[in-house]
C-alpha cells in the first residue's frame, strides 16, 4: 500500500517542477463568484464531463445551488428535487449511511465519478457517500446524466451518472466556515480556505469538516471528519494538479430497520407477532420486544453499544494536462486505500466457527457463547487513465482508455468470547477470502455538425474487459471460489438539432453493460454464475430555455436483459441482494421547469411518471409479470423560492434575504417482485422550508444564516424496507421491515466567507 502511495505522489512532484509561465489572472466579487472559479479543469477531468450538446437528458448542479441548500446531510439529499431521484436515510436524517434511486436503479447501478476517477466501491458497485463526509463542500459542480448517458463518464455508466468536479481552483485567496446545529444532537463543523494564484502559477486550497449526529433512530450516531487539500500549477499550455480527500467514519448501525408492526400496532398484536418471529430474534427476547412498543418508529434491534462501522478511505488523484498543437491530452493516476472493521455482538454462537474450543465442566459440554466479532475490509484501488481531444471546424473527436486494479482483504475477528477462546490470539482470524477485480476499457467518440451548425450528430463507442476473482473462506467459513473474465462492447449514437436559439430536441440510443459484483456471485441460490446485465437504452427529449422558462421533457424505454434486481432481502451485513431476471423495461416521461415570471422568483418543478415491469423472470416458479421492486411509477419535487428582501445596492453589497417552500412526492414502491400490496411503501409526501439572509460586504465576502425545517408537516412515513414470505399452515405470512425516516426537525448555520 505505502509503495502505490509513494510512486503516485513521486509521479506529481517529478511533473510540478518543470515549471512553467504565468497564466492570465481573474477576478471575483460576489458570493456566486467567489465560489464559481476560474475554469482550470484538467483535460482528463474536462473530457469526462458532459459534452455540451449531448443528446442524453442532462442536469448540471452548480457549487452555489449545493452551499446554499446544505444543511449538513450528505449527497443524494442534497440532490434530491432532480428528476426521478429517490433518497433514504438508515438513520433517518440524512446524515450516515444514505442512498439513492434514479429512475428506479439503484445505487449499483448510478456511476458516480470524482474528476472522472469512479467513486463505486469496484466489488460492490455500491456507493458510500458516508465515507467521504461533506463532500458536497468541495465540489465545484456536478453533472447528472439519467440513462446510459456518455461513455467517457466512467468505466461502467449503466442506469444514471453523477459525475462530480473538484479540480477547479479560485484566482483569487479566500475562504468559508460554516457552522450549524440542529435536531438530534446534529453539530457541523467546516472550514475552506484557498491561496488564489501564487506566483508563477501555482495554486493550493483545502478543507476540515467534522459532522456529529445521534440519529433519529435509536443508536444511530455518526461521528464523521474528512480533510480536503488540492494543489496545482498551470502554465501556457497546460497544468498539473494533486488532489487528495481523507474521509474516516464511525457509525452506529440501523441497516436492520424497524418491523412495520411496531410502528403503530397495539402492545397485544407485537407480542402476537413476536412468539412467532424467533428466526430474527423478537421471539425469545423481551427485553427487545418492550424496547419496539415504547420506541416504534425510532427502535433499533441492535442494543449492543459498539455495534459500529468504522472505517477510514483516502482517495488521491494526480491530474495533468497538456495542449499539443490542435490536440489537447491528460492523463490521470489515481490510488485510494481503505480500510475498516464492522463490529458486532453475537449471542450463543457455535465456538467452533470461531475456531475455539469446546469447554468441557463437571456436568457438560459448552459448545456456544457470546462472542463480539470484527469483520474487516482492507482494500486497495488504483489505476490510471489517458485522454486526448481534438476540436474541428465542424465537429472533433475524443478518445480515452483507463486501466484499474482493485484488491479487497475480507477477513473476521473474534475479539472477546464468553467461554472457548482462550486459546485464540486477537489477531486470530476465523475467516479470510480475498477478492481481486481489473478493469481494462476505452472510449472513442465524435461530433459533426450540419453546415449551418442546427445538426449535431454524436457516435460513441466503448469496449472494457472485466476478470474478477474471489478466494478463501466466508464467514460462514464456505470455502469461496470465483474465477470469471467478461468482455463488453458498448455502442452508442445519438442527434441534437437546435429548433430556434431558444429550443433544442435530442433523440439517442445506447447499450449498456454491467458486470455482477461480488454479493451477486457470493450470495447466489445456484451454482451457475450470475450474467452480466444488457440494457438498449433510447432517450428522446425537448429543450427549452428563455430568460422567464426553461423546461426540459424527456421520454424513455430502456429494455434490459438479464437485468440484477433487488429481490427485497438482505444479506449478513444488511446489503440488498439481487437476481437475474430475463426480461425486464423501465419506460417513462420525465418533466423539468423553471419559470421566473419576475426578478427575485423562481419556481421549479419536475414531474416522472413511468412503468418498470419484469415481463420474464427466466425461471420457472410460476411468477407472473410484476412491477421491479423499489421502483415508483410516480414521482414529483416542486422548489419555489422568493428573495423577498433584496436590499443589494448596483455593486451588489448589501443584504437580501430568501424563502423557500420544497416538495417531494414518491409514489408506491414494491419491496419485491411479486407486485404484492402486503410488501410495499405506500407513497408518502415531504415539505421542506427554508429562509436565508446573507449580508455582502464592500471587500466580496458575505456572512450568511440560514434556518432550515424539514419534513414541516410532520409526515410518518418510510422511504425503503425490505421483505421475505412464506407459507404456514397453508397461509402465506409476510414480514416486513421499514426505515422510518423522522418527523419535523430542523437545523441553523451560519456561514462566513473571507
């Protein structure tokens, strides 16, 4: 691990002291300003954002838009007025494990990218926006793109992408602090601060953030800090620049959920349930039972105080650009290396799993105790990437290949046993598999447009080869094999044509493919493999934009086989497990718009109504076509804000003051495949309020506050869940779990920039 580390940061130094001229300087006054920077993308970074006429539906979200909504949660939160995006929180608050849905894919199927470099865990696909808190203050700005989308956005763009940017740098010095406080002992600390241009050309900036909350369910607190530094140097023709993000979590865990029982059923019903639920555990504790009657929504199953996940992910990345007569190329190196333990507390498990010894006494045999275990994860991912672009009188082409290696160390250890492990050392571990992944892909694309330049005609195509391996023993001590190698080729074409200067339409259609992740091969019913996912996607939309509106429609059938949906169960660490399905579409309208009608009023509004069906589940168990699971066919945000209060004189100092009124409505969602109403979310519907005032001072910098209330009509509700059934005494008997996400709460920070 330290020797990856040492040849990255080697490769930056050895770059940064060729030294080279001065660029031009910049400016900036307002609060817009001074946190929009001076473009200084390098070109790995600016060939992996969006093109600007693409032909895919796409939404950039500013670092202004991200600032002035953050109210101390984490990503998909924040983005969670976007179209057809759906949020939940384990603790449900927005703060600690989080996730999110767009379009109905979920998060292993959403490509996020930092400055191009994929932030998917390689063997899970999963995102973990916990492990690199308060990211959203480092961001400059970031594109989502919802379908296939654009090759150059990562190895694997499949349902949706989030390409995120944080490589620009401000021409000028300065800097933030924010702090706030609010519900459930929720406490942010952040600091940011950046040279501007020093000297020659070099650049340096960063950032500290420290978040606390206990969580609106019982036992749900983070403790979260991450660190930010960025440095850079540019010259005439080109730049370097060394980013590095430190993030390190401890979480306590809720990823069980809540029995939906216990959210409002009398005492009589959950002891009726309980007697027969011993499988998990209520049956035969009641302690716990009590604990769900007095606490409902907000209980917790784990009871056990150090029933944590900690674990600390460094990411580094070296970027360098360089224009070489008409042709402009980068290239990236990048390393993260995590590491981290999930604890937990066992009662009267086997002692020999753990490897301990049965206790023989004077009238028995010992062969269970109580056991508190760590299972770990110590990985490593590094890689590197190569792109160059070309621009013509009428068009240009790109290309781009990338190469990444992942290595991943899944090991337990029994820390403490009640009886059997005296013999065992603390670094004993009772299971140790390691799983390995290469990813080998490049991209080439180009546009050209008609003479008049109303045409664009855009082609992309991609190819990857994927080898994935799994070696040792599980923690059910199975011995784990897995060898397999995958080969993708992914096309794509697409056509904008400008209407008027004011209105555009696109159409495209691209394939997609995605490889299973190790849960899929791991967790499997049969010895087969599980196949890799196809997925025909074509988009068709409709752009308008004026000063007073813009709106933006888009249709969608995206047709996949072998499609990996969620079954509604979870595994031993509580993450979703998935199933091929033959036959499966999500098809959809989509609509966005902004309507200004004056200065100082904004409202904007998306609207998505779609189907997402399975038409062949490709075995035979009798199952009829059925809604996919966690799928909404119905959602819709609504943002209205009014500065109410613009006191701002015409060089912009002075102070103003803003109301917002945000809605969300997330339409009914299957916890399976089995379109059954028993195992479902009903649609719930949230309203947020905001207010903030903001004085600008004379020398550019601000002092902010802003008061924000969530959830101001109290509504009950719980944004996932998961679910299982069978059959007893001839009856079918489901059970479900939900995650209640709290009621009214609210939070205050104030903001100073410098």
């Amino acid at each position: 691990m330290t020797s990856r580390f040492t040849i990255t940061l080697l490769s930056f130094f050895l770059v940064a002291l060729t030294g080279f001229a001065q660029p031009n300087a910049g400016s900036t006054a307002s609060e817009d300003s001074l946190m929009q920077s001076v473009q200084l993308l390098p070109a790995t970074v600016a060939a992996i954002q969006a093109p600007e006429r693409a032909p895919f539906p796409t939404q950039t979200v500013e670092a202004v838009e991200l600032a002035k909504r953050d109210a101390s949660m984490d990503m998909p939160f924040l983005l969670r007025f976007t179209p057809s995006l759906v949020v939940t929180s384990d603790a449900g608050a927005g703060i600690g494990y989080t996730s999110m849905r767009i379009r109905g894919s979920d998060q292993t199927h959403i490509n996020v990218t930092i400055n191009g470099v994929a932030l998917n865990d390689a063997e899970s696909h999963q995102v973990y926006w916990v492990d690199l808190p308060d990211l959203a203050s480092s961001v400059d700005n970031l594109t989502i793109q919802r379908g296939v989308g654009s090759s150059s956005n990562g190895a694997g763009a499949f349902g949706a992408t989030v390409a995120v940017q944080t490589m620009e740098f401000n021409e000028q010095p300065g800097g933030r602090l924010v702090l706030s406080g609010g519900s459930f002992g929720t406490l942010r600390s952040m600091a940011q601060w950046s040279t501007g241009r020093m000297g020659s050309g070099f650049y340096m900036e960063g950032r500290a953030s420290r978040i606390l909350s206990d969580g609106y369910m019982d036992r749900s607190a983070s403790d979260l800090t991450s660190m930010q530094l960025g440095l850079g140097y540019r010259w005439d023709s080109g730049q370097i620049a060394y980013s590095a993000m430190l993030g390190h979590e401890r979480t306590e865990q809720a990823w069980y959920g809540v029995p939906r029982i216990g959210l409002d059923a009398p005492a009589d019903s959950i002891w009726a349930w309980a007697a027969n639920s011993y499988e998990y555990g209520y049956g035969a504790d009641s302690a716990r039972i009590e604990d769900l009657i007095a606490r409902g929504r907000q209980h917790n199953y784990y009871n056990y105080e150090d029933q944590v996940d900690d674990y600390r992910q460094d990411h580094h990345q070296v970027h360098v650009s360089q224009q070489a007569g008409a042709w402009d190329f980068g290239a990236t190196l990048h390393y993260t290396a995590g590491a981290g333990y999930y604890e937990q507390y066992r009662s009267d498990d086997d002692i020999a799993l753990y490897g301990g010894t049965p206790v023989i006494t004077a009238g028995d045999t010992i062969t269970t105790a109580d056991v508190i275990r760590r299972r770990w994860l110590d990985n490593d991912y590094f890689g590197g990437i190569v792109q160059g672009a070309r621009s013509f009188d009428r068009g240009g082409v790109q290309f781009g290949l990338g190469a990444f290696d992942y290595e991943g160390a899944h090991f337990g250890n029994p820390i403490w046993m009640a009886a059997g492990g005296d013999a065992l050392s603390p670094q004993h571990r009772y299971y140790d598999n390691t799983g390995s992944k290469t990813d080998r892909y490049g991209f080439v694309s180009g546009d050209l447009q008609s003479q008049d330049g109303a045409m664009n005609l855009r082609g992309e195509l991609q190819v990857r080869q994927v080898g994935y391996q799994v070696a040792g023993t599980d923690n059910d001590l199975r011995t784990l094999m897995v060898d397999t190698a995958m080969a993708f080729v992914n096309p794509k074409l697409g056509v904008d044509y400008l209407v008027s200067s004011s209105s555009r339409v696109f159409a495209s259609i691209a394939k997609g493919s995605r490889e299973p992740v190790r849960n899929d091969f791991i967790d499997r019913l049969t010895d087969a493999y599980p196949k890799a996912e196809q997925l025909l996607d074509i988009e068709l939309g409709w752009e308008i934009s004026t000063p007073e509106w813009s709106m933006q429609a888009v249709a969608y059938n995206m047709q996949y086989e072998n499609q990996l949906v969620l079954t509604g169960a979870l595994n031993d660490v509580g993450s979703p497990v998935r199933q091929n399905v033959a036959s499966s579409f999500r098809r959809g309208l989509e609509w966005t718009n902004v309507w200004r009608p004056f200065n100082g009023f904004q409202w904007y509004s998306t609207v998505t109504a779609s189907q997402n069906r399975i038409t062949d589940f490709g075995f035979d168990l009798g199952m009829e076509p059925a809604d996919i699971s966690f799928s909404p066919n119905f959602t819709a945000s609504s943002v209205v804000t009014w500065e109410a209060l613009n006191r701002l004189n015409e060089e912009g100092i002075g102070s103003t003051c803003l109301v917002e009124w945000s809605a969300r409505h997330v339409g009914k969602q299957y916890l399976d495949n089995t379109s059954s109403d028993v195992r479902s979310l009903d649609a719930y519907n949230v309203h947020d309020a905001r207010v903030r005032w903001m004085w600008s001072r004379p020398n550019g910098s601000y002092v902010a506050l802003t008061g924000y209330l969530r959830n101001f009509l109290d509504a009950q509700y719980s944004a996932n869940g998961w679910a299982y059934f069978y059959e007893w005494g001839g009856e079918e008997i489901s059970e479900v779990y939900v995650y209640p996400q709290a009621g009214r709460h609210g939070l205050v920070a104030l903001e100073f920039s410098f």
